[in-house]
C-alpha cells in the first residue's frame, strides 16, 4: 500500500495548547502528525474518557482513524453514546491510547519506569448521521484490528446500522508522549550488584482458531496468516 | 507464596452501584472481589481519568495494590497528583485497566468483537502522607511490574521520597467486564465464505537487554528469567 501525503496547507505537527504541554517529562512530548499516527494505527482499543454527573468515566472501546479524523462505535444504547447527542453540542471526551515497549529496570527504585509510547487526543465527540461516513468509519473499526478484514466480511445490514452509533473526534489537539532507550540510573548506584536493564514488551498473536462451524475447506486468508 | 483469605467480615464480591452496572452487556459485567483482584494484578499500566477545569483528562500511569487499595505515584509536580492536594477532598478519579486476549473474527463485520478484561474503579484518590503506608505503596508499585523486583533494588532515599507524590484509591466502587469465547454470527450468515474465528493476543517478554554499565558477572536474577 502507498502512502499519501498530507494536502499541502496541512501542517507536520499539531499545535500545543494548554493540555497537551505536559508539566513533566517535556522531553517525552511530540507533536509530531506522522508520529502520532503512526502510534494511533499500532493500536485498536483506546481508553476514553468522558464525564458523567460531574465524574470521570474511562472505558477501553475500538476506534480507527480516517485521515484526521478517530471514529468510535457502540450501541446505540450505550452511555457516552447516548450522551453524544443525535445534534447538539457534542460530548467533551480525551482518547487515549498506549503501547508498552518495556520494562526499565533500575539499580534504584525511584528510577524504575517503562518505555512506552502513548497519543492523548482531548475534543468534542459528535454522532455522525451521514450514512456513507458512517459506512467508512466502520470499515475503518474492523480494518484497524485487522487490516484487510472489512472487505473480507458480510457488511452491516440495514437493522444493524440502525443499531449502531458512531462518533467522530477530530485529530486537533493532540500529543504524543514516548519513553525509549535505557536505564537511567545516578552515577553512584552503578556499581551496586542489582541487574539493570531492559525487558522488551510487545504484543504476540497466537494461532488462530478456527469457529466450529466453519465451512469444511476454508483456508485462513492471507492478512490473517501474515499476523 | 501463599494467598491470604480476605477478613471474615469482608464479603466475596463488590456491590454494584448506578455507575458500576453497564447499560449494555451485563451479561459480561462481574463485581466478583477476586476477579477484580486477578485482572488487577495481571496488569501494572492503568489509564487514570480525572477532570479538569470541567473536561476529563485521561493519562496512562503505572499502580500498585495492596488488599483493597489501589496506589498510583508521580513527581509530586504533575497535575493529576498536584490536585488531589495534600489534604482536602481528595480528587475524583476512574481507573481502568484492560487486558485484549483475542481478536473476535465473525462472517459478519457488525459481529466482530475482542476478548478482554477489564475492570473500572469509581472513586476519590487521597494523598498518601503516611511515610509508612508510602513505602508500602511505592514496594507495591515496583512489584506489580516485576514480581519480587522492590527488594533487588536501591530503596528511595530522602530526596526521592521527597519528590514523589504516590495517591490512594479504595477498592469499593468496582467492576469487571469479560469477553471471553468464539464468534457470535447469525444463524444465516453461517454459510458465508469468511473465514471466522478467534485470534490469542497475550503479552510477550523478549529477551532481557543488559545495561551497557552493568557490573561484569551480574548474573539475571531468578524473577526476570521467570517472565
């Protein structure tokens, strides 16, 4: 697949605003657009956060990403989407999504700490009606957990559209926050007899198993084996 | 190590509240105490929600847990932890943690799903003052990513003790939610050509990468060749 640059008027980064300038670890944060990206398009379950009766409210749930834009899904039923509203004003949410890459394991414990790389998107959710971005925002929830997959499946019936909401948040103010490397531990800790160093996290797909009532003879398709 | 039985007096499961009881799929929601404890313990990054000047703010960070209390920690500079102030109210807080163990692939695309678990507190976070309970907590912390890890390291001296803020969360308002099994498609969708099945996710730990200052001859303890 190619990829495809950004129209000419959009910017390589986002700009920072209040929120998204940590107060610590500042040299962690990035505004970076390919890098934000690329973070969101590793994952496919997100924590979002809303408030309710005053009250945070984190949920994991799917999301994809169309361009600059993130889309979520659920019930029709479900809370933050009922909150949504079908117009109004649209539901305050931050999205979040994180990817652990390893364990740093200091010779003291005050500077033990992970490597990870994480996007917070803070915004106005809305519910989207139109039906052909509603279409392409679910596409782009079951392309996200496995690429290919969309058009790989019985699309979404009538009933099931209709049972279905959709919320869009647009990618506009924006952060990264990335750990890597290695240990970090004072000069005068490093000869004590601890082992220090770095375990590597990632994620491990295990073979897939195949539903019982699969058709006898249907072979696991390419993007699936490629996993 | 042995387990310990909870108090006589403390009852085996969580008791559900408005928010703690989903509007969709209660047939996945669970308040039992040691479910809620085993998904806990598997994990060590939560996704922390709070609000501020009336939007929430979700932020990955790592906990710890020590019976029925929840312990997350920062730099006593950073703005979830500034604001749960050193006495006061206290700041109210969502702590979510998720853990993905399959990828759901039905025929049909409104049918895919994902295998997790997760578990989602409600509640006020306190500052922890008590130099006592603080070490505790911050033991916990390092323990929960690497078991037995908090004594093979340097323990935090004055001026870390100093610089750290480490917050509470009681263990009252809580659920889990599972997924757990195959595919779920309609009966006349059974037939389609799509290849439907589960896909194991789980977490990998590669091989550990040494400190480039390590002493020579620093063997990898037991506990990290474990994982």
């Amino acid at each position: 697949m190619q990829g495809t640059l950004p129209p000419a008027s959009e910017p390589t980064a986002y700009t920072p605003t209040d929120r998204t300038v940590p107060t610590r670890s500042a040299q962690r944060a990035s505004y970076d657009r390919e890098l934000v990206h690329a973070i969101l398009d590793e994952g496919y379950v997100c924590h979002l956060g809303f408030v309710r009766d005053g009250a945070p409210v984190v949920l994991p749930t799917l999301y994809g990403r169309v361009g600059e834009r993130l889309y979520v899904h659920g019930s029709t039923g479900s809370r933050p989407l009922r909150m949504t509203g079908q117009a109004g004003p649209g539901l305050a949410v931050c999205l979040t999504v994180t990817h652990v890459d390893g364990l740093v394991l200091a010779r003291s414990a005050f500077h033990h700490s992970i490597n990870y790389r994480s996007v917070v998107v803070h915004g106005i959710a809305h519910q989207v009606t139109d039906p052909e971005e509603r279409r392409t925002a679910l596409n782009a929830l079951v392309d996200h957990v496995v690429p290919g997959r969309s058009a790989d499946s019985r699309p979404a019936n009538t009933k099931e559209l209709a049972a279905t909401a959709v919320i869009r948040l647009d990618l506009e103010e924006v952060s990264a926050k990335v750990r890597t490397g290695g240990v970090s531990d004072e000069p005068e800790d490093l000869a004590l007899p601890h082992w220090a160093g770095v375990i590597p996290v990632s994620r491990r797909y295990g073979a897939p198993l195949a539903d019982a009532a699969l058709t006898p003879g249907t072979a696991l398709p390419e993007y699936l084996a490629a996993l």
